[in-house]
C-alpha cells in the first residue's frame, strides 16, 4: 500500500467531524456544523483551523480500504454502551463514507457481538482478524476487555470506546482508551463535591468488577485528599435487587453523611435512591460515576432529581456532539445517553485520522499514528494521545438530573488524581 508521510496539522479529520452528509438509504442530509472557537485547553496547533472548521484531508491514497471492526458486548452488561455504540460507530462510517472515505476508499465496518464472554471475545478476535480487519473498537470491562488485548496483542489497534479502566491502555500493544479514565472521573466528583461544601461522605461498591470497586476507592482517595472524611463503603453485588440493609445501617449513623458516590447502574441505582427516600435519607446528596449516564439515571423520575455524575460530553456549542446525535437520530439509530454514541463517533475518527496521516492501514502504521495524535478535532471536541500512555486527557463534565433531564453543571479537570 502506498505510504506517504502527511503533517498532522493538516489532518485535524474535521471533514469527518463536521460534514454531516448523509448515508443513501439510512440518512437525511444535515448542514455540517459552523465553525466555532476552540474551547479554553483545546486550541488547535499552528497552521490549522479551530474545532468546528473543515480542514482537508492531504494526498493519501490506499490501494485497500480501512476496515473496522467492533468488539461489542450487546447481549450482558456491557449492552448500555456497545448498543448504541456499534450504532453510533456505524453511522460515524456513512459520514465518512459520503466525504469520501478514507484514502479515496469507502470505510468498511462489521459487528461482532462478544456476549459478555471472555472465550467468545477472544473468537471474535481472531475472526476480525482472519478477516483483515485493521482495528478493533473494544468494549467498556476488563474481563472481555482483556481477553480482546490478548488475543490482537498488536495485531490491530484497539480503541476502547466507552472503557475507563486505565488499566487497559498500553500503546506499546497497541491499546488506547477514547475515554478519561476512573481515575479521573471519580477525582473530578470528590473535587466537585468539596468544592459544594461537604466534608462527609460514605460509598457504595462491588467486588463484581474492577469498576464498581475502583470508581468509589479513587473517590474515597480524592475526597480524603481534598479534606474530607470518609464515613464507610457499603458492599453490594450487582446481582442484588434490595439495599434495605445498607439503607438501615446508613440510617443508624450518628450522623448522616453529606455524599453518597457510587458506580451503579440502573434500574438498581433506582432502587437504592428510593429506598433512601423512603428511609428519609433523601437529603444525602447522591453523586455517580459515567453509569449514570450510561444507563440513562434521568430515567428514574423524580427520585432522581438532584443528582450528579461524570459525564464524557455534554452538547454545546464548541464541539459537534448535538449535530452528531441529530444525524444518529436521523439515520434510525438507537442512541438514548448524551455520551456514548459521541464516544463512539470520536472512536471511529481516531482510527480514520491514523489512517490518514500514516497513509497506510497496516497495524504498525495505524498504532504509531494514534500514539502521535495531538489536538484531533473529534466529535466531542479534541483528543491527544502523544505523551498521554493510551489514556488521553479529558475534563470531565459534571453534570446533574434537573426536572427528568441532564444538566451541565461544569466542566472539570481535577487538580489532584487518585492514585
């Protein structure tokens, strides 16, 4: 395949971002975005134009086109994130597509439904593999999470869409995250929390994943950090249906704590904020993790009302997430949560935005590319992956439910991160 070495300032993949074509037979046309400033920490490098802005391409072109593959978990617990993500990925493809594609090709895209399962992930793999597929879109846990790494090793970049787990990200394999990661995202909240005044919290974690364990840890770490105190953790499986002992035990504190952080998902963050209602606990804060959003909290009705979590994105006006989802919602895809299918679309460009500045889709070139990235104008605003070990760095957007709906609150990079 032909290589041709592009300069990156001229690959920001803004055509990608902001030409909203449409596919033939899924979407309707859509104006792309108009151009808009760089947000504060995002300026775009010298000698290109601000997120929002068309910049070409370059003279790439491939003799074989990129193809994508998604690792997607759409049967088990990961489906919150990788249903609306292989979606949303897809319809990042037709924009691309009717831009022209990647190298003068049109950008080819399968699903792999990995179940849940360890075993049939790594088949997955290796099937994406022996069908040539040049990278891989991963799925959010470490138990498939893993096994996908294994299995590729290299072979491909891995682009984990929705995963924060830190632990995941190894450019040296191959390996990036589209995400912050918990680290991040629970030291935003602890910073978040302090910043409103309290001083007391308590957290709510499973042992059933790293997730739901390490998401209230960092959380207990940062808030400590910052001057807080730590009241306790509450055990819970993600099995479990009734908090009516946590809840209990809770109540019979001498004194009631300000924060409740925890990673859960829904319906069972449902269940516990009624059963703090019904105790008359409603008065403790409640703060969450991206679940939140993945799992659509809003959705609780009014017992939800009052919360808060970490968001990935939020729409506004300096990046391209709203004009995204209005093309999704066009195109019939089933996007409910304000992040994932964005983060899904951000994916998608990485990958096209290494082929481009490598010209080239072997998985060496596409791995060395990523690795390089700075200041790529994506979907949720710009992303940078040189110096950053896989896990770029992102604010966090904090973000509550206000009358059934989210809310931006703020945008947040923490002062001090969790170890």
């Amino acid at each position: 395949m032909k290589k041709r070495i592009i300069p990156a300032v001229v690959v920001s993949l803004a055509l990608v971002a902001a030409a909203c074509g449409d596919d033939e037979e899924t979407t309707s046309t859509t104006a792309a975005t108009e151009p808009t400033d760089a947000p504060d920490g995002t300026d775009a490098p010298d000698g290109t134009d601000a997120p929002g802005q068309t910049v070409p391409q370059g003279e790439c072109t491939l003799s074989e086109p990129l193809k994508i593959g998604f690792a997607a978990d759409l049967g088990e617990l990961g489906a919150f994130s990788d249903q609306p993500g292989s979606e949303a990925a897809q319809v990042m493809v037709d924009i691309i597509n009717e831009a022209g594609g990647v190298g003068g090709l049109p950008v080819e895209y399968t699903v792999k439904d990995i179940q849940g399962d360890p075993a049939a992930t790594q088949r997955a793999a290796q099937e994406m593999l022996d069908d040539g597929v040049n990278a891989i879109i991963g799925p959010p846990f470490a138990n498939t999470g893993a096994p996908l790494l294994d299995t590729v090793n290299g072979q491909a970049p891995i682009v984990f869409m929705a995963t924060t787990d830190s632990s995941l990200a190894d450019p040296s394999r191959g390996a990036f995250l589209t995400s912050f990661s918990d680290q991040v995202q629970s030291s935003a909240m602890a910073e978040f929390a302090l910043a409103q005044g309290h001083t007391t919290a308590i957290t709510f974690s499973s042992a059933d994943d790293i997730y739901f364990s390490g998401n209230p840890a960092f959380f207990a770490d940062a808030f400590e950090n910052g001057g807080g105190t730590m009241v306790g953790d509450y055990a819970f499986s993600l099995a479990d249906a009734d908090f009516s002992t946590q809840v209990n035990d809770i109540a019979n504190l001498s004194e009631q704590p300000d924060v409740l952080y925890t990673a859960m998902v829904m319906p069972q963050i449902q269940t516990l904020l009624e059963q703090l209602d019904a105790a008359g606990l409603g008065d403790i804060v409640v703060m969450g993790a991206d679940a939140f959003d993945a799992t659509v909290v809003w959705s609780a009705g009014d017992v939800a009302n009052g919360v808060f979590f970490a968001g990935h994105t939020f729409p506004a006006d300096s990046n391209d997430v709203q004009a995204f989802l209005d093309d999704a919602a066009a195109a019939g895809a089933n996007i409910e949560t304000i992040s994932f299918g964005a983060l899904s679309a951000d994916a998608v460009q990485i990958i096209a935005a290494a082929a481009t500045v490598a010209c080239s889709t072997e998985a060496a070139d596409l791995i060395a590319a990523i690795d390089a990235l700075e200041n790529l104008k994506v979907t949720t605003g710009s992303v940078t992956y040189a110096g950053t070990g896989g896990v770029p760095e992102k604010d966090v957007a904090i973000v509550t439910v206000e009358g059934g709906e989210p809310a931006l609150v703020e945008m947040l990079r923490p002062s001090y991160i969790a170890s």
